[in-house]
C-alpha cells in the first residue's frame, strides 16, 4: 500500500532537503508544499500550529522535523 506523504518545506531548509532525499533513495512518491514561495501553504502550516519546517504528515499523522526512525515505523505499518 502506498501511503500518502505530505512535506512542507522551504528553499533553505536542510532538514527539508535530507527528508526529500530520503523520500526519493526509498522510491516514495510526496507532496510537496514549499512556504517560502507560497503564502497559503505558509497560512495552512502556521494554522496546524507549526512555525517551523520540516512538517511531514504520513496518512494525515504529523512528524515536526526530520525523525527517519519514526518515518520508517510509520511506513512499514
């Protein structure tokens, strides 16, 4: 079964970059929402009560930052 993977991300976020990465070496496929070029995807994070990126959601279920022990639990169940 794929799951669904949402990121939100911004251009200068190294995290960011490490998940992605992540995501693609394990042939993931992702939805990216980059707030540093989209002010409504920037409103939605502040609104999930997040100030800060990486956010990652797995099947709706929120991970703050880039935690690849918790992605890969989450992923195998």
């Amino acid at each position: 079964m794929n799951k669904k993977i949402e990121i939100y991300s911004s251009n200068t976020c190294g995290y960011c970059d490490m998940a992605k990465d992540y995501f693609k070496k394990n042939n993931l496929k992702y939805i990216e929402y980059d707030i540093s070029r989209d002010v409504t995807h920037r409103k939605r994070l502040m609104n999930m009560g997040y100030t800060s990126v990486p956010v990652i959601l797995i099947e709706g279920e929120e991970i703050l930052g880039f935690d690849e022990d918790k992605m890969n639990n989450m992923l195998k169940s």
